[in-house]
C-alpha cells in the first residue's frame, strides 16, 4: 500500500537542480516512463528541461560523464525480452547504479501524415522490436505493407513529419508520439498483446543507495568461471538456499566464445537484507564475477515474500548463537 | 575425426531435388553458411537452385508449407546473443526441427560505391546486430557518421548498390555482398572481436530425425509450471543429474507477462541417448511443456564427454538389473 | 481403509504347511509380532507351530538354508533406533527379502519371582536396548539397583523362572514373557517414552515379491563409492527428484575404514511403481551397490502421497511422448 | 606432519591438578585411549589418578558435575558403528563439549584363567559389540560355545578373574585387560576384521574451546523441522555449498515416533573457518535445532582441504566488496 501522494523514497530526493535524460527523441515510451517516474517523486515539473538522447549508450554516456544526473532507458520488454543494447551498455560501464524502476503499458497506434488513408500505405516504418509486436495486425490489415526499419519507434514518427522522400507512408509509434509530430492516428491498439508492458530503468552515478523499503529489487550479472551446466546451477541454488527469488533471469554472451554467457538476474529484496547479503558474498565467492547494479524500489510496491529462516531475525539469531559458542562452547 | 571427404549423415541423404532456402538476399552469411552445409553433405551443386527470402519467417514458413525441403537460418551470434526472430518463429511453429548446424566466422567490411571515399560517408547502412558488432572501429574511424537500420547486412549492400535515393553511403555487410553487388571495399576486418561466429541451423519438417553419431547436439525449448528460481533449478538439475552438458541457454519471454520465460537450450547428446532419452521424459513430467527441436551432429563433431554412470551401457545394466529384481526379488 | 476381514496379500498366501521362525525365545516382543502378522493374513493357527531362535543370526541363517519359510525379526525401534544385528544380518545374506512388516507397541513390566518385593530387589536382568528404554523409571524407584545383560528380554525373564544361581532378582520384560514363565509383575509400563513401538519385519527367500497395494514400502542399503558429502547426497537427490519420501535413513559402518559408511533406507512406494523403477535405476548407475531388500505393504496401509509429476500415468505420457519423437520428431 | 615431542594444543594445557575420568574399568580400550591422549598432550604420568566409572552415563555425569575435568569414552567402532549410549548422553546433556579425539586399533584376545584349554571353553563372556568383531573366528574355533553380555570386555575379563560362580569359562577382551586381570591368552588377534579401530573423544565442560589448527573437526547433532527426505537434503546441501566434508553422518531417533530422526554428524574443520561458522549459521536457521558439541583437532592431523571459493581469504574478499558496495553501490 503506497501513500497517494508520492514521497521519494530517501536517497532520491530530487532538487531543482536534478537533471535528467532519456532515450528519445521525444515521444518515446521512455519519454513517458520518465514522465511517470517524475510523478512518482513529486518532480514532474523537471519533465520539459530534461534532455533526450539519440540512443541507449548515449544516455548512459552523459550520466557517465556527469553531462546529467539520471538517465533513463527501457531494461526489459514483456513480448521481445530483455533490451540487450542497455544490458551490454551497463555491463560495459562499471560506475552505473540502477536506482528506481518504471512500468509502463505499451500501446502502439499506426500514425500517417493527415489525408493518408490506410489503403494508401505500401511500407512501415518503426523500431524492429515494435514491428515484431504488430506483426499480427499487419498481416491481417495491411499484408502487402513492407517493414522499413528506423532507430526507434518516435524516429519513425518524427522523420514521416519532417522528411519528404521517405521510403513509408506510416508510422508504428506511441500515441505520444503521433501526437507530438502532427501526425494522424489510422489505427489504435494494435500490438498483438494486450498485456505487453517495458520496463524502464533510472541510472545515476555511484554513491545514491536507496534505502531499503521491503519491496525491493537487487539487479547483478553474474559471469561463471567455465561454462558448464554445473556452474549456472551451483550460482542459483544460492538464491534458492536463501528463499530469494529471481524475478528476471536473461543470458548474455561474454563475446569471448560461442557458449560463453553472463547472466542479467533481478531478484526481490536489498542489499541491506540479510539474506542478500549474504548470497551476494556467497556468489562472489563461487563466481567469476559479480557486478552489483544496485537495489531500489520495485515498481508495483509488493513486499518480498521471506520464509521464516531466511528473515533478519533469523539472520540475527544465528550471529548470536555463534558468537555465544565462541566464548561458552 | 572426420572423414575429408564428406559423407552425409544417415537421415540427410540429399537427392537432386532436394530444395533449399536460406535467409537472403544472396550475398548474407547466411547464403555462405548454406554453401558451407551443402559442401560438407557433397551436394555443393545445390547451391545455385537455393532460394533466397527476405525473412526468418518467410524461409520458416516456406519449409512448414512444403515449398521448399530445407530452409537455413542463423541462430545464435557469439556476440549478440541468440536471434530472438529464429528462436521465437520455430516456437511459434509445431512441425519444424533442427537437422544440422553450421557454423561460419563473421568478418565484416565496409563497403561503398566504387569512387567512394571513407571521408565522403556520412552514414552507414546495416543490420542492427552488425552494427553493434562494429561499434568500436566506427567510433575510432568514422565518428561523425550515423546509422541507418536495415533489413540485413546484404539488403544494405543491396539497396546501396541498386537505388540512388539512399540516406547512407556506406554499408557493413559480408565481403561476399560487396562482390555479388559490385561494391567497393573501404575497410575490411572491421568487426570489434575478431573470433566472432555465428551459427546456423538447417531446418527441415517432421520424420527425418538423423541418427546418432556420438558428437550430436539435441534442442529444446522449456517452460516452467510457475516462474519462481526453484522451477529453473528444477529443470536445470535433470541435465545435472545424468551429466549432460548445456552449451547454450537463453531466456525467451513468453509473452504472458513481465517476468514469465521459457528457455531456449542447447545440450550434448542425441534423443536415442538413454541418459537424454530419460532427461527428457524427466523434463516432459515437470515442466509446463517441452518442444524437441531435434537431435542433430555437431557441427565442430566434437564427441560428448560421458560420465561413467551415465553411458548406454550403464542405463542398460541398471534396467537389466531392475528386472531381475522384478522376477528373482 | 482396509477391508476388516484380512485377506492375504498377493504372493503371501498361507498355506498349512508355511512354516515361521522368529527371534525367541517364547515371550518376546518378536513372538507377539509374528502373533499379529498371523492374525493378518489369517492364519493364527500357524502360532504353535512356530519355532523360536536364540539369536537374529539363526532365524536368518533358517531362512536361507529353507529350513522354514518365513522368519520375524525386529528392525527399528522407536527410541534405541535400527537393530544393527538385523541390518547386518540382512546385509550379509544375499538372498533373503523383507515381505511384510508387523509394528508393535512396546510396554515393559518389572517382573520377578512370585513373593519378590521391589524392596528386595539389588540387579536387574534384561537386554541391553530394553535397559535403555527403561533408566529413568529405574533411576527414580530402584536407584542403587545394577544392570546385568542378558540375550533377549524374554531370556531375562526364562532364566529367571528357571535358574537358581541367578545374579539379578527382576526381569525387566514383555508381560507376555511374565506370563509365559510364570512370574509375577511388580511394576508395569514402566517405560520412559509411552509411545515406544518397534518395528518388525517378515523375510522369505527369492521369488515371492508381493504386489503393489498403493500402500507400500521398499527397503535397501546403498553403498557409495567413495566417502564424501556429495556422495550421499547424489544419492539423496535421486529421491526427492522424483518426490519420493524417505521414512527411515540409518547409516551403518562398512567396516572396511572409518568413515566408511553404507545407508539403509525405507521408502515410499513399490517396485513396480514407476517413481520407484526409475529411482531404483537412477541408485544402480550412481552408487557403488545398491542392495534391494524387498517391496512390501506397509504396516499401518497408508498409501503413499505421489506429486502428479511422478504418477505412473506421468511416467507413461513422458514415455509415449519420446516414443513419439522418435519417429515423427 | 607433527612433532614427534607432543605440544599440548592452545586450550588443552594439563596441569597437575587436571582430574580424568574413563569408561573403565581398568583395562578397558577406554583406558587405553587415555594413555595414548595423555601421551600426546605431555601428561602420561596423570594416568594413573585417572578414575574407572562403570558406565559412559557415568562417566559423563561425573564431568557435568565438576567431579572431573575431563573424561574419555567411546564414539565411533569402525565394525559396529556409532556408539549409541554414547551419542545419546551427550544430546541430553547440555554443557558437555569434545575436546579431542583419540584412535585406538582394536584387537581381541580370548582370555581364560590359567590352566584352561580351548577345548574346554563351552561359553564366552564379552560386550556385545566386542562379540559381534570375532562371531567370524568363534564359528570357526569354538562353534559350540555360546555367548553371555557382560557390561564391558574389561568386565568380563574381571569377573572371570574374581567370581568363582560364573556361567563363562573365556573372556573376549583387550590384551590389556587380560594382562590386568591374570588371565592368560589363549588365542590373540582374534577379531573378523583387523583394521578394525575405535574413536574415543575427550569430554569436558564448557568455556575450553580448542584453538584452531588448520586439521580440525567439529560435531554437531542436528535435528530436523520435519521428516521429509528434503529436510535432510536441505541440511546437507549446506556443507555441499561451502566444499566441507562430513567424516561421520549417524541417523539416532528421537524417541518421538518412529521415523523422526537427529543426525549426529562430524565435519572438517573448526568453528573460526569462515565457511564452518557460515555452515554452523545457516543450519541454525534452517533447521529445527543445533547441538554444537565442539572443535577440536583431528587425532590423524590430516589438515582439511579446503576449496578456493571456501577459504578465509574468500569469505574476507567478499566481505570486504560488499562493505564497498554499501558506501560506493
């Protein structure tokens, strides 16, 4: 249960002096995941002075470099999975903390230049991932339509504004989008899922630690040592010994060899519970490598299920009585 | 060991009719990867009568219809990660199974009109997954030119070479695209991890399952009851138990809802293993579903390492055993 | 819920000549053990002509030589545990199989000879796990009394009746064996845990497995093949994969080394259940032995609690499902 | 290696005043467990003040009520397994802890009194698990002679010395107890198995652990929140996942139902090993309850082999990253 009217949780106080960046042009669903995270710690008024970028890797670039203070991209898709662009960027930064997550419905529109009709439209234009989500539509509505890609989905609907020798007379876009370029909505939700959602994530530089809430989530890569079955298996059971549990689980090549992997895991709880504690160690122990991106706020707010031996209590409880049997056993 | 002179494994006889498709336009690694496959059956004459699509889907498709016998695809990319387009249109399709696998190193060039200068280009056509792979030479070597997405490697070859309204004037594509289209070569080896591979797989419909040769690969697809970390370790520990190894796992999101995956794996051995044979019925009883993409030989023919408690002969001397026990317990 | 009129299981059928031999002398909680497994599968009238043996040791031996056909002796008691002579026993005779098991609720009396009063009492005869059971009424009613050991309870209270130059004045014993020799009890139920039972088995030579019931139990012995923690639990796991419940686990020396151990292990479930096959099989390619002591009903008809994932029917739809992908896969 | 002159171990310094006591009487393996324990802390003339009791109950009492300092019993038999009146007086007593451990080789005489033959040896008096190591050699010299307990070897070689009105004519007991009491060997070596060893430990109260030596051991007793097979495993797994191995795993019931078990255990190394206190601490909270019965060294000085993720270096490695990540995450 949230308060209505939003408090940042401590550690994301937002100043007016904040900045912010997105992965835009404006118009994307990252626009509006950041919009909806401004509204979440009561600083929606820092929405117009925030800055958008070309791609993932320049947004994450300015934060790296200090140019803006978070920057926000989407991590994970409902329907195409993980964002493998902001995975390999992070994994590729080492000074980069997730700090609060954002969920955000997606709805796709076809959008044209006003007067186009949809018998008109010979080609599309949009971001793969997007186009892979109204596939169904399309076969059903405009089956002789051919795909034309563009770096994202806002791109496709501000080029059709602004360009006049186009190889597409539509656009699939955010409603947002077709409504900050001008253009006209010739169809609405037609993704093939309902229910599809991206997350959207909000990284800042080191040192911002949100505090625990008890509805949390930790995100790490975990690189093994070989690549054996064995390996992925023994990191697991680590979070299973402590009743945690995984809430994402995306693999990602090392680019060292074929079948070299990471593993891009979200799990529930924060850094300052016990029991993550203690398997983050356990997994710096047994891994090759572990890299922490950080602990924050789960978007929905549910608390984390913990079993009775795996709560700080219980934690707690097992500290005393081993200390107990360092002096009286 | 193999034979220099190939002989097609039994199951994968290739006739004169035989028909072919692959990922196109000619000119992708794809096209290279049949032309690899055909050589290695002895069929290299088969090569001119293969027909390219413009699509994953559209090759899947035409295998499924019967239009053509087999059809090529890549589906993993020791850099990128798994072709989630690959790996979501064979889930989508009940009656199609892996028969082969091919694997072909990727060197890209950066190809032009003839009479281009590199200074001249101001943007770069490709396939999103070739751009990524090239990030780094084009950072320190063209650092002011943009990207332009296209559909493959070779379309942007293609397109660069045929049309004359174009919005880039580079393409990053096989050497081979830039010969089949007439480009000229500005660079070559400009792929940021040298060892890059990708791998393909040759598909074909039902009842042709090859036989078993000691250095197979067998492909699944996985999806758990629930989505809790339990369920993986689950399924993670039948391979565990018998001693097979994985050599690869992804993560695909089924769609449902954030959070919910299935697990695309590649592990050692062949269906008519007994210590496969009785992984996947352990795996059939526990998880939600299993798809069987097929058994198939290993394209580097590698023989499975095999634990002594997990060979034929011990599952045949445990089952003789058994029944024994059965008639004299 | 079993049928009040016993009726003998398949392949225990009772003839008037099956002869029983069990763990003596007259009076012991063996003998009222076999009493009740007569009544079970309704043949009290076999009482009489059962033949008591000095030691476990010889009622095994009888069985194995065919000198009867079937011999009772004890196997776990509730507070002192496996009877490891039994175990041993079993362990070293290759050919003898448990076919049912007899639960026996354990109450110990005082006994002594008539006119004795718990006054004069100085020593106290009885075997040494009965001793065990009884030391804090012992303790609390007749402190300055000595223990001396004898074979069986029974022979404390024969020897008793019998012998003039006896070192102890009281038997602690069956009241049975009270009766049965003709002594008079000065205490009764004089057992520190009420609800003491011990736990009996029935053992016949090869050939003579009895049908699955739904209720029943399998007994064996595993051996590892080297002496670590991993080991035991390979084998541990091959059980709990497969939902099988563990209801008793001893381990006992091999005597080769120590720290070198063998387990003996009651489980949930039949031979030819499908579970137990596989798991049985599973046990044969892992361990170094496995020792197979029989499937049986269980005492008390409780049938065992099978997860869906390990019914017969699962086992036989994963089979048919491989069958299956045999050919068309 | 250790030196050849004994150097009491930190926490084991005997003064003069340090009393002991043994499971006697005299001439007992106990006894001998002693003198070799004495000898190897630098004390052998404290031998000779050491007090006989006639039980192990006893003898732990006496330690429990301050009456000795430190008191020697049988644990382990390589032939016969746990000692059980041993392990059970030491779970129901809670301010006991083992402080060392000693190996004794264990060797039978058959002892008489002067003058008698073997042929006129119709009964044999010993401890029942002395008779269980020579059943072997009695079958094959004295087939006819029956067997009487007595309540030690010892015992029963001073009773045959002492008492005229015995129902035995030879001892089964250590030579030294034959030596101790005058009786004269008959036959030597007598035992089934020749590398046949009994542990003894070295009891005391609380407040003395030993201080680590790199070959340490440390016994628990651990009991269960259930009785199902994965409540063990779950138990068990815990040593797996930190590379400790179990030199000793006994399952002793409860005594409150059949099937309900504790299992005493004893592991390598000590209760300052990082991965040893992270062991202890996560079996308090996963199981029912812990019994720590202490660290103490290894009477073999084999140091314990310890992985490279379970060292202390390991567990300080990750202590140290994960302080970092609170300031620096």
């Amino acid at each position: 249960m949230r308060d209505p009217r939003p408090t940042p949780p401590e550690g994301q106080q937002v100043s007016n002096e904040t900045t912010y960046g997105y992965f835009g042009p404006r118009g994307t669903f990252t626009q509006a995941a950041l919009a909806a995270h401004l509204e979440s710690v009561g600083a929606a008024d820092r929405l117009d002075a925030s800055v958008p970028f070309a791609t993932v890797t320049a947004v994450l670039d300015a934060v790296q470099a200090g140019e803006i203070d978070l920057g926000v991209v989407p991590i994970e898709n409902s329907v195409e999975g993980g964002v493998s662009a902001t995975l390999d960027a992070l994994n590729a930064r080492d000074e980069l903390y997730i700090r609060a997550e954002v969920l955000v419905p997606i709805t796709f529109v076809l959008a044209a230049r006003p007067g186009t009709t949809l018998e008109s439209v010979r080609a599309v234009g949009s971001h793969s991932h997007a186009w892979a989500q109204v596939r169904g539509w399309m076969e059903a509505n405009l089956p002789a339509a051919h795909y034309v890609p563009t770096l994202s989905t806002a791109a496709a609907a501000e080029d059709l504004s602004g360009l006049d020798d186009l190889t597409y007379q539509a656009a699939v876009c955010a409603r947002m989008a077709a409504d900050t370029f001008g253009l006209e909505v010739l169809a609405s939700d037609i993704g093939d899922n309902a229910s599809a959602v991206t997350r959207f994530v909000v990284v800042s530089g080191p040192g911002h630690l949100p505090a625990a809430t008890g509805a949390d989530k930790t995100t790490i890569m975990l690189f093994q040592h070989d690549d054996h079955a064995g390996g992925l298996l023994e990191m697991l059971e680590q979070f299973a010994a402590r009743g945690i549990n995984m809430t994402r689980l995306e693999s990602r090549p090392t680019g060292a060899a074929m079948g070299s992997y990471g593993f891009s895991i979200d799990f529930e709880g924060h850094l300052d519970d016990a029991r993550v504690a203690e398997t983050l160690m356990s997994l710096h122990r047994v891994a090759a490598r572990v890299r922490f991106f950080g602990s924050y706020p789960r978007a929905d707010a549910r608390p984390a299920e913990v079993v009775p031996s795996a709560s700080d209590e219980s934690f707690a409880d097992a500290r005393d009585w081993l200390e107990q049997l360092r002096t009286q056993g």
